[in-house]
C-alpha cells in the first residue's frame, strides 16, 4: 500500500533554495497536511512527489518504489507514480463539459466505453454534482467546479491524492463543507492524502499529521495536537493557534533543575516543570489565549484594552502593567468593560518555554512568586 | 518572521549529485527546451547570422570600390562608417534623413496619439453615439496597407508644380495647393500618423477600459470636477502606457518605408528608409548597410527604453479591476455634434482612400474627372483596347495580374502558416521555460526581425542565399526564399500572441492533463489550442495580412515569375501606369479587409487583438 518516503530533497531554483533537505515518511493511509506561510517550499514539495517539478538532489519512494533519485538517475514521469493531483485553481478544461472532463483522462488510459461511463456517473454520485455532466466549467459555482476537479482527480483510482491548497478559492462556508467533505472522501477511498495549505486551522481539522515548513526547512512534523501543545520552537508556536500564543519575554534564572524563576514585566514567576531543563539569560514564555484565565483572588494585574465577544466565547485584549499586550479567550457570553481591571494567572501544567534561539526547552507551570529576586 | 536556529544554518551550500548526463536527460525529457533549442539554433542562423555577415560587410572593401579605394576586394576598411557618420557627404547621405526621420515620426506620433487617444477617451468614457460602427471603422487605415492613405493624399491633393497631373482637389476647386502641403515632412508625419491612430486607439482604449474605474469614481464622490479627474487622475494613470504607445508608434513610424517613398520622393525628401533603399539598390551597399544597422541600433535602443519603462513600479495600469459600470459623461447637446465630427473624419480616413483608388482606376486620362473620361477598360478591356499603357490587358484579363494574386495569397497563406506555428510554439516554450537562460535567448531571437528595418534584412538574405551555402543551394528566385524570410519577419507578431496567450493559460491546465499521462502532442492538440483558439488564430492572421501588404520586403528579392501583387503594383507605379495601381491597390485593401472580416466572424480572432505595424 502506498507510503511515501522522501528523504534529502532539495530543490534550488538558481541560488534560491526552495526546499532544503527534506526527509518526511509519510504513512499509507494518512492525512498529512504541509503547512506554512507563502514561499515556505510546501507547494515546490508536493509538486515534487507529484513529478512536476524535478528535484535538485534527493531521493522520493512511493509504494517502496524509488520513482525518483538523484544519484541513481531514476525519474519516473508523473502518470506512472499513480498518483492524483488536485490544482489550487481546479484547472478544469474550459472547453469540455463535466462529463468530458472526468471521462478524459480514462479515455487516455484506454478504458472501454460503458466502463468509462460507469465511472463517471459514480464519480458524479459520490460528489454529489449528478445534475451537471453536460454543463461546462464556466456555468458552475466555485463549490461545484472543485467538486469536479475531485471526481476528475479521483477518476483513474489514484492511490496517492496530492492536493494544492483546493479550497482556498472557496467562501468561508463552502470551505467548511468541502472540509467535511474530503475527511468523508479520505475515509472512503482509504487513499493517502497530502495536502498543501496555509491556513493553519485547516491542517489543525483535517490532517492525521502536520509537516510545518518555513523557509524550505522542516520544522516539525507531529499530529496537530501535538504541534499546537509541544511547538518545537518559537516559529512554530506562532505559526499554529488562533488568537496566536502570548510569547512574553523575561529574564530567567535556574533555581535547581526543574524550577526556574522568571523576571519581568512588573511580576516574576516561579517556573516549574515535570523533566530536567536548563535555561538561558533571556527566554520566552509561550501561553495559549485559552490558559491566561480570569481570577477571583488577588494575582497578576491585567487592564482591558478591547473586548470581543462572540457569544460563545470572548476575546480579550489585555495590558500588563509595563504596557505588554496578552490575549485571553474566555468561554460562554460575557462581555467586559474596556479599562477595567482583572486578576489573571496562567492556567495550565504545559506552558511553553523557549530559550534565546526560539527553541523549546521545557513544559510546565509559571505561578506568580515572590522568590528571590534577579538583581 | 521570526528568527530559529535552523534557519541560521542553510548558508551552506547546496550541490546537486545528480549526473550530468541524467540531468540532460531531464532537461531534454520536457517538450518545451527541445522547441527552445530547435528554435535558438535556426533563428540563430536567419537572424544573428545575417547580422554579423552584415556587420562584417560593413568593414569590408566591396568589389565595385575596390579600384576607387585602392585596395583589394574583401580587405578591411572604415571608409563606409567614415562616409556615413564623419565626411562632409555624411550630411546628405545620413545625419540630415535622421532629422527628417526623427521630425516625421515625431509628428506621426503626436497625430497618432491625439486623434486615437481623444477617440479612445470618448468611446470608453463618454455617451458618445454610433459606438460599434465608429470603432470597427476606425480601425480600418491599420488593417490597409500603410501607403494606402499617402497615395489616396497624392489622388486627391496632387499638385502640378513637381510635373504630372493634378489631384481631384484641384481639379475640382482650381486651387493649387503649396508644395509644403502636397509633399514631404508635413503629409509624411500627417498621413502615418492617420495609419497608427488605431493603433493608439487599441492601446490606449484598451487600458482606459480595463483601469479600474473606482478610482474615477472615488474622485467624484470627493465632488472633484469632470476636467480635474481627466488631469489629475486618468491621464498621470495611463501615462505610462502613452509613453510606450508613444515609443512603439516612433519605431514603427521610423522603419516605414512606402509612405515617404511616395510622398517625399517627388521634392527629393529623404528619410533614412528611402536614403537606405537608395544605397543598398545602387549607390553603395556597404554604407547602406552601415545605415542599416544604425537603424537596427535606434530601434533596439527604443525597445529597451520602452521595456524598462513598462517594468518600472510607475506602471500603474497592470493593475486593472473589473468595475465596468463608470457612468459614461454625458455630453449632452455636445453629443451629436461630437458623434457627427469622429463619423466625417473616419468616414474621410477609412473609405475616402478606397474610393479615390476606384475613380482613379476608372479614368482614361489622368487628371480630368468629368463623367466622359470614365472608363472600365483598365479593368477588362482588352490589349487591343488599351493602347496608352503599352497594349497591357484590363486587369481582369491580365494574366500578370492573376498570377501575381496567386503567389501573393500562396505566399502569405504559407507565410502565415510557418510564422504563424513556430512562432506560437516559440511563445509556448517561452512562456513555459520563463525564467530560464535560454527562454530568454529565445524570446529576444523571435523578436529581433522585428528591429531588422525589411529593406536591409532581404538586402542580407540577397547576399547571403545568392550562392551555395554547405547544403544549401542558392535560394534566388525561387519561391521558398520569399517565405523563409516572410515567416522569419513575421514570427515576432506571432510569437507575441503565442506568448500573450500562453501567459493567460494557466500551467496548471496542462499539468492536470500530463499528471493523467496524456502525451504532448494530444495535450497541445485537446486542450492548449482549442482553449486558446482565438488568440492562436489571431497568430496566422497578422501574419497572412502583413504578408499580403508588404512591399519592401519582397521588392529586392521577386523575379518576375513570382512577382507579388504590391512588387506589381510598385511596378506599375514606376511605369506610371496609375489606373493600373490604383486598381491592384483596390484589391489588396478588398481582400485584407474581406479576409480579417471572415476570420473575425467565424472564429472571433481580429488583427486589432495583436500588435503590429
């Protein structure tokens, strides 16, 4: 079954390198999201397995099969990797009617005539677009035509589906609906997916594994949960979770080996974790919106600076007494009033510390503390 | 972004271990650099070849002033570049056709840009009548031959004073008119400019159409006034692509050759085309080639001049929206008189020509235009009948006549043909390999003939496939030489609209068919064409048109057997046999509007959707 190993790819266009050095194995039967900001080198990757793009050193495997290598000059064209590829703006031909778009490709592979048709009508039921073979491209919705560019891409049976960022040409609330839609799709024809997006709540949703890139590097490469609770490092952290993580700077100094005390912004903090870690002079806390919790007792002093609820929840902009903004996410509908002052502590045993470099260096709990000051 | 320590460390460098043979293998693997190398090495051979047989031949001692010079045939000289640029004759034989040159083009671009520009504003932003039949008459002069409207000037405006008869204006009203008027730098830069306002037209309209209207209309929601908006913001908007209009009308305007010709030959006003024609026909071939790659140097200094100018951040029109309901300005009691000023004045450019070559080939003695002078006996009289122009048939007995159509319609048809598909496949690798080195190679390749003034490029193609070259025979008079160098002249027109249309076509269409494993030649066939149909055939037409109006191409390199309908009528011309040009002038505008109109009915391609001169 098809399991997709790529190890060392590179790819270079002229000095600009791309992709650099990127080893990912990627199981049979997963949903695997490559996730980044614009540039970062994840479209160049797909379009590398795909073999639309020739890699500059580097080997890819599919199915155990080496369908390209560097060193042993082997590169199979795409049709004969088997896999699907589906195209940001669909790529639909604009000249063939919905019919002749799916049947196209079948008809190249030679395919009998009543069993092209069979297939089709198939693909037609299982994305839900019966009522359109004879329309053309032009004459359907976003939605629709994206529906036909699966049943297109789905024709031949690909046991591999590469997908480049397909919804992203979608409103909002179709976006939803063909999200469902692919996890249904994923789950029936028990094909493994990649899936190229930047929209980070995307690949959260839909992908049994996040690939994060930045930059042709690989950052991490985790299960979305993973990723939004241990992020490797700062970029990561920032990259993944909307509000975006409170990353506040503090002079740290260790107390033993699994507590440190953390400097600044008006307070300090005892820092304190499970497992052994050694701190730098300067770090970085990192405190998802949901843990900075509101709190009766007398503890880190906040004012409102702006209120946003939502009804099932609230955002909150917060102002630390030295002026540092904070995002807090409190749950049910209340709403609050703007300069007004709360009592926040950071709730939760896996905040994340980073080191000077942006790397993580521990999971743990940070407690206002009047333990030993710095200077 | 934020800084991580991985991303420190990718200075290293990068090196493929890839083979050089199997990246050989990958590079050949895609269609696109096959085309791109197929076509660097041919256009290499027609176009840089012939430059540097050129260049050299300008440094070099020529058989006929071998004596003159004192030195021996094929030695080196500067004596051609010394009498072009330096020597008191350089006066007369360069410096003074530049003025005239830089003088004619510069009022044809001023003529252009103001009559095709205020015709543009008023389609595209005004209430303006008659809408659809104003602009389909408009851009007429530019589907006609550019001499067309220089000869209709000499029809109707002909004066005595340089010899022969006189023009219907005087023949009606008994007024003479100044030589000023009749000939030289004022109806030279007048007349092309007529020609190249459609041009400006499509150029200019083109952009007002496609820029964003919000940006007027947030003007007028600021209470600004109609005039301000026009000063303030459309024009500093389009300006940019004025200057560029600007630059494309002056180069074209430079290289023209027929419409100086005709009018500036009777009081001897030479520009460097006609100077050129002079030297390289007779005079001395080496400064005539020294002339010419002057003019190539001119024209490449221009385009470069232009292309830094549409890649500079001023260029504000590549961003267009789609707002297309700006509330046109009412002219209100202006209206009609505005609609009926455009109707006389395109009605007097586009079809008075035609008219006045259907008189002028209808009448037995030149120069008297009363009723019992006209005649149809140039048209199907017989030899017996006409004695006057050498006992020569009616043209439509007139066997030279029927076979010079013949080979005019076989030659652009197969001109249109070649130019028409490599110059499509150059604009499909072009656009495919963008990037890349030899993409770019290519792309200047197919554009340089466009530079080569066509007097001095056949003058080359004389030279060069006069004699045996390794396999290839001499080439002189037969009839593949005239479509080598058409589909070389023409491929520029063709690979623009192959490139323009390839850019629209996303690579992802394509993708999705070769991921399937549909071959090349079934994706170009099923899906690149039919997609991009009307562009494509817009890419065959240009050509087949431009063909079928050149003359200074082909006038150096026909015999007579396979003499062309303009080296005819240029014939006649000379003989001065005027029905009988008048009357192939007739018919060559007929059939280039006929064909453009059936072209443009049964498939929706038109010449005006491409660029050209």
């Amino acid at each position: 079954m098809p399991r997709i190993e790529l190890e060392h790819l590179t790819k270079k266009f002229g000095d600009f390198v791309a992709v650099d050095d990127l080893s990912l194995d990627i199981e049979d039967g997963a949903f695997v999201t490559l996730l980044g900001p614009s540039g970062c080198g994840k479209t160049t990757t797909l379009r590398q397995i795909a073999g639309l793009e020739t890699p500059t050193s580097g080997t890819i495997k599919i199915d155990g099969k080496t369908v390209f290598s560097s060193k042993e000059s082997i590169d199979v064209s795409p049709a004969k990797r088997g896999v699907g590829f589906l195209f940001q703006n669909y790529a639909l031909w604009p000249h063939m009617t919905v019919y002749q778009n799916i049947a196209f490709g079948l008809e190249n592979l030679k395919w009998p005539k009543d069993k092209i048709k069979e297939r089709v009508n198939e693909l037609l039921k299982l994305l839900k677009i019966e009522e359109f073979p004879k329309r053309y491209p032009a004459e359907l919705s976003g939605g629709q035509q994206q529906r036909v560019a699966i049943a297109r891409t789905l024709g031949p049976n690909p046991r591999i589906l590469l997908m480049d960022e397909p919804l992203s040409n979608l409103d909002a609330k179709l976006r939803m609906e063909m999200r469902t839609e692919l996890k249904r799709l994923h789950h029936e024809t028990g094909a493994t997916f990649v899936y190229v997006t930047h929209d980070q709540l995307e690949a959260m949703t839909l992908a049994t594994k996040i690939c994060l890139l930045d930059k042709g590097l690989l950052q991490q490469y985790d299960p979305p949960l993973t990723v939004y609770e241990k992020p490797k490092n700062i970029f990561v952290a920032d990259f993944v979770g909307n509000p975006t993580i409170n990353l506040l700077s503090f002079k740290a100094k260790q107390l033993d080996s699994k507590k440190a005390v953390l400097e600044g912004h008006g307070f300090s903090l005892i820092f304190e974790s499970k497992d052994p870690f050694e701190v730098t002079e300067d770090v970085k806390l990192g405190i998802r919106p949901e843990n900075v919790r509101l709190v009766e007792k007398d503890d880190i002093k906040a004012t409102v600076s702006s209120s946003l609820p939502s009804g099932m929840e609230t955002t909150l902009r917060l102002l630390l007494p030295d002026g540092e903004a904070l995002s807090s996410v409190v749950f049910g509908s209340v709403d609050f009033k703007v300069n007004s002052t709360l009592n926040i502590d950071f709730a939760s045993n896996s905040l994340n510390l980073f080191n000077e470099i942006g790397d993580l260096i521990a999971l743990g709990s940070a407690k206002l503390g009047e333990g030993p000051r710095l200077e | 972004m934020l800084e991580t320590k991985a991303v420190k460390t990718r200075a290293r460098k990068i090196k493929s271990d890839a083979s050089i043979f199997f990246r050989l293998k990958n590079f050949l693997k895609k269609p696109q650099n096959i085309i791109l190398l197929i076509m660097t090495v041919c256009l290499g051979y027609l176009t840089l070849f012939p430059m540097l047989d050129m260049i050299i031949d300008t440094v070099k001692v020529h058989p006929a002033e071998a004596m003159r010079l004192g030195k021996a045939n094929g030695d080196l000289t500067m004596n051609h570049w010394y009498k072009v640029l330096i020597d008191s004759s350089s006066l007369s034989i360069f410096w003074k056709p530049l003025l005239n040159s830089l003088v004619t083009s510069l009022g044809a671009c001023l003529v252009a840009l103001v009559f095709g520009g205020a015709f543009a504003w008023f389609i595209t932003r005004t209430n303006i009548r008659w809408k659809k039949v104003l602009s389909s008459l408009f851009i007429f002069p530019y589907i006609m031959p550019s001499w067309t409207i220089a000869l209709a000037w000499l029809n109707i405006f002909k004066n005595p004073l340089v010899g022969g008869t006189t023009g219907m204006f005087t023949a009606i009203t008994g007024i003479t008119l100044p030589n000023w008027f009749c000939y030289g730098a004022f109806p030279i830069a007048f007349v092309t400019g007529l020609h190249y306002s459609p041009f400006a037209y499509i150029m200019i309209g083109g952009i007002l159409r496609n820029m964003d209207a919000n940006l007027e209309e947030a003007a007028l929601m600021l209470n600004t006034k109609r005039t301000r908006i026009l000063f303030k913001i459309t024009i500093p908007m389009v300006l940019p692509a004025i200057l560029s209009t600007f630059l494309l009308v002056f180069s074209s305007a430079m290289s023209s050759f027929a419409v100086p010709s005709f009018l500036g030959l009777p009081v001897r006003y030479q520009v460097l085309t006609t100077q050129l024609y002079r030297t390289i026909n007779g005079v001395n071939k080496g400064q005539g080639y020294v002339m010419a790659m002057l003019m190539i140097l001119i024209g490449v200094g221009i385009l470069a001049f232009n292309q830094r100018l549409t890649g500079t951040r001023k260029n504000y029109t590549t961003i267009t929206g789609k707002s297309s309901n700006i509330a046109y300005i009412n002219l209100k009691r202006a209206r009609t008189v505005w609609s009926i000023i455009f109707l006389i004045l395109i009605v007097i450019v586009s079809l008075v020509p035609l008219i006045s070559f259907a008189i002028e080939s209808l009448i037995l003695r030149p120069g008297d235009y009363s009723l019992s002078n006209f005649t149809t006996q140039f048209w199907i009289g017989t030899s017996e009948q006409n004695k006057i122009a050498n006992a020569e048939p009616g043209l439509f007995r007139n066997p030279a006549l029927w076979r010079a159509l013949g080979n005019s319609v076989k030659l652009s048809i197969v001109c249109a043909l070649t130019a028409g598909t490599f110059g499509f496949l150059a604009g499909y690798g072009i656009v495919r390999a963008r990037g890349t080195k030899l993409s770019t190679i290519v792309d200047n390749l197919a554009f340089f003939p466009y530079l080569m003034p066509a007097m001095a490029f056949s003058a080359i193609y004389l030279a060069m496939f006069s004699v045996r070259r390794g396999i290839i025979p001499s080439l002189y008079g037969t009839f593949f030489l005239l479509v080598l160098i058409g589909t070389v002249k023409y491929m520029p027109f063709a690979s623009r609209a192959g490139i323009n249309s390839m850019m629209q076509l996303s690579n992802q269409i394509e993708e999705a068919g070769d991921i399937m494993g549909i071959r090349w030649w079934k994706r170009m066939t099923r899906l690149v064409v039919p997609i991009q149909k009307s562009s494509f055939i817009s890419g065959y037409l240009l050509p087949f048109i431009s063909c079928m109006r050149e003359l200074s191409l082909f006038v150096l390199l026909v015999t007579p057997q396979n003499r062309v309908l303009t080296t005819l009528l240029y014939y006649y011309n000379e003989k001065g046999w005027s029905q009988y040009s008048n009357g192939i002038n007739l018919m060559i505008v007929l059939i280039v509007l006929l064909v453009n109109w059936i072209v443009n009915k049964a498939t929706g391609a038109s010449i005006d959707k491409g660029i050209g001169g």
